[in-house]
C-alpha cells in the first residue's frame, strides 16, 4: 500500500508499518514533528531510514562544493532577471545537523542510532539531475514557475563547472538508522 501524505501527520494507525524511510527528504519537514510521527506508525521492530544530502555540517565537503550549489542557483537567478523574471530569495535547506536529528531520534524513543557519512562526486549529468528535482528547484527558484526554472538552472551547470574548470563535485550524504 503506497500512501502519500505530510510526515509530520500521517494518515495510518500505530505500528502499522515496518520500515519508514526518508529519502533525501527530511530536511523538508520538521523533523520535531516527522520523526516521532515515524516512531508513532513504526511497529516494535520497525526500522527508519533517514538519508539527506542537507545536513547541515556535512552537505558540502569541500568549500568548492559549496559554492557550486550556490552559483548554479545564482546563475540561473540573474539569467531569470536579465528575462524579467525575479525570483524570491532562496530557502536554507541544510538547517538540521546530526545533533539535532540525534536529540529528535533520542526525544521519539529511538535507540541504537547508527550514523554513516558518504561522499559522492557529481558530475555534470548529476547536477542537471538534481536541477530537474522539483523542491530543489521551488527551493532555489521561489516564485518562478517550474517549466521556466527548470531550463534555467539546468543551462547553469555547465558554466559553473567549466568556470571553476572542475568536471565534478563532492556532495556529502548522511545516512542514519
């Protein structure tokens, strides 16, 4: 059974699942809220899986990388406005950090919290990915319409990569369970 909703009020009853996952998502909830609604619907020997390129501490490896996801949003930004499009300001995505998914676990009553920390290089095809994901994009386009932002921060990629004459950047993933 697939069910979509908030997670942080989920239409099912206690214990009803065995693994509840946040897939690259967490960060776009309040995890006060989200992470005890998982606790709520898993049963006693339920697993979550939390992974999240946002964490606070760890999304950017490298100071390059950093400024990569900055400038791509950038650049599509001042391509939108040379157009007449003016976007708002973008949203912090990386706001939590493993401390405060921790204490939220720890609050819900999850135990034996594992933390795992993964770097992975993206490359050009990787950005544009991430450029066609529709909250990335509501994200770091607010207020542009998403068959105009997309486009945008797509044809940013390339230029940003070969400005910085990189092919590909580290991007940290946190994966806890």
């Amino acid at each position: 059974k697939f069910v979509e909703a908030f997670a942080e009020s989920l239409p099912v009853p206690d214990k009803w699942a065995k693994l509840v996952t946040f897939c690259n998502a967490a960060h776009l909830t309040d995890i006060s809220k989200s992470i005890p609604e998982a606790g709520r619907i898993l049963d006693d020997d339920g697993v979550l899986i939390i992974s999240t390129a946002y964490e606070k501490n760890n999304a950017y490896p490298e100071l390059s990388s950093e400024l990569v996801f900055k400038e791509i949003p950038a650049k599509a930004r001042s391509g939108l406005k040379k157009e007449g499009t003016r976007p708002e300001s973008p949203i912090l995505q990386s706001a939590y950090t493993i401390e405060d998914y921790k204490r939220e676990l720890t609050a819900a009553g999850f135990t034996d919290i594992e933390v795992h920390i993964e770097i992975v290089y993206m490359n050009q095809e990787d950005l544009e990915a991430i450029c066609n994901y529709p909250e990335f994009v509501r994200n770091n386009l607010r207020g542009v319409d998403l068959d105009k932002a997309i486009p945008a921060l797509v044809a940013a990629v390339k230029p940003v990569l070969e400005r910085r004459h990189i092919t590909s950047v580290p991007r940290g993933w946190v994966i806890m369970k």
